[in-house]
C-alpha cells in the first residue's frame, strides 16, 4: 500500500511576524513561545497543588457537606492534570482594538494563548485562555472578510508535547496571499492510534457555530463521512457544560452511542478537555430494566412493527384499559358515622383524571385524595371541622384502598408488555385501527413465556417496556443528550431517547446514508418529530476533513441506490493513491499481505469484512502470526491492527483500512439497499488509505 504520511510537525515555522516578535521580545519567536509553553506549565502545576493543599475540615464540620466538597475537590485536580503529550496551548490572538469594534467578553488584554483550560498565574493573570470562552471565538471563525478585531492569527506545531513549530496568519495584511494552513492540515491528517482524539485545535467556523449554539435550542447533524459531526457533538457538551455549569449540573448531560465499542473509541475526547461528569449510554443501557435480560432476537419483520410510533398509541390504550367505572356506591366509615359516595360521583372522579390525560400512576396517587375530599365536603357540611389529617386517614382507609383498587388498579410495565405480545385478543382490542392482522401476528410470541423472568425479552421488547413505564411514570429528563448515529434509531427508540430530555435540549447526530437498520429514519423532520424536538434546527456538514478525496469520491458512487438526492461529502484532502481496488484470486491471504503491508506505516490499520467472514480470516491472521485486536480494545503503538466485523464498523475510523469483499458485506443484510449502506459506511473508515479486496464481482452500484 502506498503511504501518505503526513508532513513532519518539525518543519520550519512560517517566518511572518518573527522580525516583529523578535524586536519585541529580544529572542527567538519560537524560544519565546516554549518559554511561554513551560511557564504555563509551571502555573498549572501550582494551580494544581493549591487544590491538592486545599483542607475541608476548614470548609465545614458537616459530613455531609464534606463529602461532597470532597468529590468537587477530585474532580478539579483531576481537570488539572497536565496531560504530557497533549498540547496546553494550540493557538495565539493578537488583538489590535480598531476604534468602534465591538470588544469580545474579556478581551480587553491584547495577546492571548488559546488551549483545552484555562490556566492562570499565581497573580490571577490568565496565561492560557479556555477555547469555549468568548474572547476564544474568533480563533476558529476570523477571516480577512470578516478579522473580528484580530491581526494576527499564530497556530503552533507540536511533537507530543513540545512545540517545535508555529504558522502566523495576518488577518489585515491584504497583500499576504490566503493560503491553506499547513500546521493546520497536519493536525487533521495526523495518524491515530488509540481512543478518539478532541478536535479542539481544528474547528472549522462552520463546526463551531453549531459547538457554541445556545442551550435552550436542539440541533441535529447530518453530516457524512469524515465531517467531523462526533466530534462536533462531543465540542458542544464541552462548551454547554462551561456556558451553564451550574444548570447543567443539576439537571445532567448524556452521550448516547450506537454500541459499546464506539462509546469506548470517544470515551477519552471530554476528559481530555477537563470535562469528566458526562456519563454515556446506549439505547439499550437507557431502557434495561432490573430483572429484564435481553435473551431473544427478532426477525427483521417484527423489529420492524415493534419499533414503529403506532406502538406508543397500542401501549397507551393498554395502560388505560385497566381504568374501571365504578357500579356501586362507597361507604366509608369514621368514628361512629357513616358517609356515602354514590357511584355516580365516584364515576365524575374518574372521569376527570381521564380526561386530564395525567400519567396513570400519577392519576392513581391522586384518586384516594379526590374520595376523601368528597367525604370530607359532607363531614363539613354536617357540622364537623375536618383537617388534613382526616383526609389523609380516609385516603388511606380501607374501604378508599379497596374502591381504588377496583377502580384504578396498578400496572407493572413489563407485565402489560408480556400480555401484549402473548395474548392475541388483549392484542387485537388494543391495537384495532392501527394495525393490521399480519402486523398483529408478527408480534406475538409463537410460545408464550410463563412470567416476565422467564421471558427470552428482545431489545425491542424493553423499548416497548420503557414506554410503557413513562406512561405510567413520568421520564426523570436530563438537562442535554447528545444521540449519535442516530439515523439507525427506530421511532419507539427516538421516543425513549426524548423522554430523558423533555424538559432539557439535544444534539442529534448522523448520516442518513449511513442508516444500516430494516427500521432506519429517511427523514431528519419525521425523526426529529418522534424524539418531541420538532423545532429542532437541521444542519448539514458536507465539508470532509479525514476521509481522502479519492475514497470518498469513490464510496459516493453508492448514494443513489442507498440515499437519493443526499449531497456527496466534498473532501478537502488529496492523497494520491490513497485508494487501491484489487481482484484477487487467494482472498485471505491477499487479505494477510495487505495488512502486513499497512503495518509498515504509521498509525492504526482496520481490517473490515462482513461478520460471516471473521473467523476465516481470524484464522488466517492467526496461522500467519499476526496477532490482532477486536472493536472496542484500544490500540497502542504495538498493536495497531483490529479485526472489525462490518457491524461495529460504524463510528469507528483507522489509518489505514483493508476491506474485504464487499460482495458478502451487501450479501449478510437482509435487503440489498441495507446491505450498500453498510458497505458504503465500511469504505468510508479509512483516513490516510483504503485497499478494497474481492474475489467475487464488485457490486453493480460500486463498480
């Protein structure tokens, strides 16, 4: 495989600016800017010890109090860490203040450092300023068009965590020509190894309009392979959670990822910004259940029914079923007397807290209150002086509890679901007009289980029970969620995923042309409509900034069969070279050979093939010694190379990619327009170079 190795980061600095620097500071511009790099270094230490010397005992003398200052107190040294082969700073501004321009919050200094933290002197003085912070913003979205008050622009090279390079840009120079930044583009194409990298030192204007969009608004992503969108979901938490600190940690953020594999590759992204209290899930984590174990698969088929939005509607009849009009009147006896609800009153009770369409669990707390209000509107009007302790013995009161019982009687989610799928005429009363008899029969079960333990649930199933749950009781609702690769989510997923932020905003993110379920979203409206954020604003990112030009352009030719009239990602990276197609006639150990060869290179290496084919070419690594990790195990410089079945291929990305006949990649899907979405998200992992092997014919929408 040919390489594409990006420029050394030790190249020599653009000179512009270094005379002036010089004069200014007497040294070398770049000596100057190391001692800078080391004084913040210095100062972040300190900032460091001072919360490391800080004494509760000082603070309080309550334990409560002081356990929780205590774990406010960890948490900031760990955001203090000085992370040795990560950059503290990555960029300069140089204000120049033109009269009339409007001055940024906090800008009134003149020369700022721009990092991952904010870090300041033993005097207060900031030396590294936080890039979420305002006076920040102008890094990422300053032009000549448009300087917003800053004359130069300095971008700093680093290798690990020296700085050995820098590149001005003078923002109000007209005659400096505009030229595409190379320290800049180095970062981009550098080789990874390991977790997810932040992208902090790369926003694109574009990317961070929407980091830095308010909180109270939702934002979806379209964005194809390559556009950065993770990334940008992942920035946007950061910059929520230094805008609204405080709100948001009352209420709580979310990540929620398509698996457990790709939560683990993004896993190191906001810590590396100092930001450790997000927790991430999977849908499946968001609706587990204690005593529910996900035993059972569904057909494509049934997924397909048990996902769709009609369900919610066939669950809420279900739940509401259980509600009963009373027949007989109720007497409720208190001391020596006796008082008489007549049933036709009870039934206005009941009536009312149907109509008010109230969670049912809810509703049923506030029944027993509503009967002993009306004995004790007929205590007062004999004559007796009841208070809230009276209302609140006849509510709790037998003959209440028994009439409630009766009238309103508790519903445990995972039993209503249970009969739902096993009883065919529980079924059928509750889902006549909505759907039909084949989709009726699709759902239940052929052998009933005998209990909710002893039932093989589906993934699917708990999503039915989660919705069933929140109409029971309402969703606790988190202050953010960002959903990534959501494109795959079904409409009762997108449903549990709303309900955990009601009350809070979301960041969805993903591709259409990259949904690879029977049950994947064509539309960004109809989905966002099913998460309850139809006001949602879409944008679309179609600038690639990983993915060759060549690979991308290639992987393109599949969009008319997988998503008409999706615009194709326009990469701005040439690599000549970087794509290799080749009929081969011994696939697994052309297969072998192709990987060895990528190992000569720098970075990490994916070898994808359909899930059917793993362990024939696990063997054939095997049997030529070459040992390999699976999705979700970290890549170190020693093991570079991870075995990836096409169904964990998502979200993921590598160096170097070897695909493996992508024939039986389209063949292991259930439809051929599902099969050509997992094929075109698998040629689309590669960063620096894609070797496409195949035995068999390419398929007609490839070749």
């Amino acid at each position: 495989m040919p390489a594409h190795a990006p420029e050394s980061d030790t190249a020599p600095h653009d000179t512009a600016g270094a005379d002036a620097d010089a004069d200014a500071a007497g040294t070398d511009p770049l000596a100057r800017e190391r001692a800078h790099l080391a004084a913040s270094r210095s100062a972040l230490r300190a900032m460091r010890a001072d919360a490391e010397s800080l004494d509760i005992r000082d603070v309080t003398a309550n334990w409560v109090n002081a356990v929780v200052l205590q774990a406010q107190i960890d948490d900031r040294i760990k955001a203090l860490a000085d992370l040795a082969h990560t950059p503290l700073f990555f960029g300069r501004l140089d204000y120049v203040h033109s009269p009339g321009a409007e001055l940024a919050e906090g800008a009134e200094g003149e020369q700022f450092y721009i990092g991952r933290r904010h870090v300041h002197d033993a005097g207060g003085d900031p030396m590294v300023i936080d890039w979420r912070a305002p006076v920040s913003q102008p890094f990422y979205r300053a032009s000549r068009k448009d300087p917003q008050d800053i004359g130069l622009r300095r971008r700093f090279g680093y290798t690990g965590g020296e700085l050995t390079a820098y590149e001005d840009e003078h923002l109000r120079d007209p005659a400096e020509a505009t030229a595409v930044s190379r320290l800049l583009q180095q970062e981009i194409e550098r080789p990874r190894v390991g977790p997810m990298r932040d992208i902090v030192a790369t926003i694109q204007p574009e990317q961070d309009e929407i980091v830095r969009s308010g909180l109270s608004g939702s934002v979806c992503v379209q964005g194809g392979p390559g556009t950065g969108k993770t990334a940008v979901g992942l920035h946007r938490v950061a910059y929520l959670l230094y805008a609204h600190r405080e709100r948001l940690a009352r209420t709580g953020t979310l990540v929620i990822g398509p698996n457990r594999s790709f939560l683990h590759y993004i896993e190191q992204v906001l810590p590396a910004l100092g930001e450790l209290e997000v927790k991430q899930a999977t849908v499946d984590d968001l609706v587990a259940r204690e005593g529910l174990e996900v035993r059972g698969a569904d057909p494509a088929a049934t997924a397909v029914v048990k996902g769709d939005a009609r369900m919610a509607q066939v669950l809420r009849r279900a739940v509401r079923s259980h509600v009963s009009l009373p027949t007989e009147a109720l007497m409720v006896v208190r001391g020596s007397r006796r008082w008489r609800i007549p049933a036709y009153e009870l039934e206005e009770l009941v009536t009312e807290l149907l109509d008010r369409d109230i969670r049912y669990g809810a509703a049923r707390e506030a029944l027993p209150r509503r009967i002993a209000h009306a004995v004790l509107v007929r205590m007062e009007q004999a004559g007796e002086a009841p208070d809230d302790r009276v209302q609140d013995a006849v509510a709790r009161s037998a003959a209440v509890k028994a009439a409630v019982k009766q009238m309103w009687p508790a519903v445990e989610p995972a039993k209503l679901v249970l009969r739902l799928l096993s009883d065919p005429g529980f079924l059928a009363l509750h889902a006549e007009g909505l759907l039909c008899a084949e989709e009726q029969e699709l759902l239940l079960w052929a052998k009933p289980p005998r209990s909710v333990k002893s039932a093989k649930w589906s993934a699917a199933d708990l999503v039915l029970v989660d919705e069933a749950a929140d109409l029971v009781e309402r969703t606790h609702s988190l202050g953010h969620v960002v959903l990534d690769e959501a494109q795959d989510l079904s409409p009762m997923q997108y449903r549990a995923v709303g309900r955990r932020c009601t009350t809070g905003s979301a960041t969805v993110l993903g591709d259409l042309a990259q949904g690879t379920t029977p049950w994947a979203t064509r539309s960004w409206e109809v989905a966002l409509t099913h998460l309850g954020k139809p006001q949602a604003l879409v944008e679309e990112l179609t600038a690639g900034f990983r993915v060759p030009r060549e690979v991308i352009a290639y992987a393109s030719r599949l969009l008319p069969s997988i998503s008409p009239g999706l615009a194709p990602v326009a990469s701005v990276r040439e690599a000549p070279g970087s794509l290799v197609v080749s009929p081969v006639a011994d696939l697994p150990a052309a297969v072998v050979a192709a990987c060895r060869d990528s190992l000569a290179y720098e970075g990490s290496i994916g070898l994808i093939a359909a899930d059917a084919r793993v362990p024939v070419l696990a063997q054939a690594l095997a049997q030529a010694g070459m040992a390999y990790l699976s999705p979700g195990e970290e890549t170190t410089a020693q093991s570079r190379l991870t075995l990836v079945p096409a169904s964990l291929a998502k979200g993921l990305e590598y160096d170097y990619v070897v695909l493996d006949e992508p024939a039986a990649i389209v063949e292991g899907e259930p439809d051929e327009r599902t099969g050509l979405r997992r094929l075109y998200v698998c040629l689309t992992r590669a960063v620096s170079g894609l070797t496409l092997l195949h035995a068999d014919p390419l398929p007609a929408a490839l070749a």
